[in-house]
C-alpha cells in the first residue's frame, strides 16, 4: 500500500465513481468494494468526505474520496 493524497479527476454514474483518472491514465473503476463517510466534529472546522474503496480492471485497488467538491486519491494498493 502507498499513500498518496493527490488530487484526481473521478468520472462518476449517479454519485458512483466509474473511471478515475491520475497521472495521465484512465482506471476504470470494476467494483466498488466498500464506501463510507466522514465528518469531523462541529466545534473543529467541520469538513464531510465521502470515500470508496475500488476495484479497477487491471487489478489495482484505490480508495478515493470527495471533499468539497474535489476529488483526491488517499492510498494504492497494488
């Protein structure tokens, strides 16, 4: 696993990632493995980020997540 936290362009279907693209390369997004959400406490500069844990056809395993209306991939796992 390699941990990133690098901005990346996701193209989504219906709130669901379907190809992210990162380092001039499309990953087209097989399966959504897990996804959660969260959110820091009020009294903290709140801040909400969605994540998903994916799948992508050549085997790679991301997980990404939305805050603020960007997308960035935290970690790799190959």
């Amino acid at each position: 696993m390699k941990a990133y936290q690098e901005p990346v362009d996701v193209r989504t279907k219906d709130g669901w990632p379907t190809t992210i693209h990162w380092r001039k390369l499309d990953y087209v997004v097989t399966k959504v493995l897990d996804y959660w959400i969260l959110q820091s406490k009020w009294w903290i500069r709140e801040e909400k980020r969605v994540y998903f844990e994916v799948q992508c056809r050549d085997g790679a395993l991301m997980t990404i997540f939305k805050r603020d209306g960007e997308w960035v991939l935290a970690k790799v796992m190959d």
